[in-house]
C-alpha cells in the first residue's frame, strides 16, 4: 500500500479516512503513536501500535484500553509476543446517559487538546508522515505549553 493511499472505509463508525491509535501517560501525552486506514479493526491497529512502541518504554507493564480491544486471545497474544498486560476498562452497567468511566477520560483528554488544532479537526494531510508530523507538532506545543505555565 501506497503512504498516499492510507485511506479506508469503516463501516461500523461510517467514516472514511484514518484511525488514530495512541498510547499516552497517566498525563495524556503521548508515548506512542500509530495511523492506519479506517478500515484496519481495533485489534489490528492495537498490534501495529505495540510495534511501534517496541522497547522504547521498558517499564510500560499494564495498558489500559476499552471494550474494542478484549478478546481473550488478542490479550495473552499481546502478553506473550510484547510482555504487556491489557486491562479492558468497561462502562458502567445499568448507566443511562453519560458515564465517566475512570482512567479513560485520560486518553479522550488528549483528543479533546486535539480537537482545538485546526490542522488535527479534521484530516487534510496526504502523506501519513506528514499527519504523524503535525500531531507530534501539536504535542510538542501543548507540552511546551505546560512547562511555561508550571515555571510561571
């Protein structure tokens, strides 16, 4: 596949384009990161990222993700081959409405940082390096962010 053709369709979420995999700190900053065609699954997408990731993070021991990423062989496939634990978090039973469940909001925090980037609203890039690029850029800023308020 073409990195220009990194483009699919998702016929759950009825969108085309690309997914956004990521993998951030208890903080929501971003440790790893991983851009596949829409049409790539859950689990499937979660693999390419613990690639990515490699042994960058060798303290890195528990992952938390929600329901679209259980399966009990997708989660002894991910402790045999990576030596990390998944811990699915699931949603409130009996919830009507919305629900915070705890630990997610931390990645959907990172999202929502970067709904306020014009760039990362919606996806104009072509290339997926340059899509990478412009997501890093923006976590770049928003840390620099953070430490000139932490100093002030």
């Amino acid at each position: 596949m073409s990195v220009t053709t990194l483009k699919g369709y998702d016929g759950n979420k009825k969108l085309t384009g690309r997914k956004r995999f990521i993998i951030v700190d208890v903080l929501g900053l971003v440790l790893a990161l991983r851009l596949t065609s829409a049409n790539v699954g859950e689990r499937a997408g979660a693999l390419l990222l613990f690639t990515t990731l490699g042994q960058r993070f060798t303290r890195l021991k528990t992952i938390l993700a929600d329901q679209g990423f259980d399966g009990a062989s997708f989660l002894a496939s991910v402790k045999a081959t990576y030596q990390l634990t998944v811990d699915v978090v699931c949603g409130v039973l009996g919830g009507k409405g919305f629900q915070v469940v705890p630990k997610r909001w931390i990645v959907e925090r990172t999202f929502g940082w970067w709904a306020f980037h014009r760039r990362l609203a919606k996806d104009y890039e072509v290339k997926e390096s340059h899509a990478e690029a412009v997501i890093y850029w923006t976590m770049i800023r928003l840390m620099s962010r953070k430490i000139r308020e932490t100093q002030s």
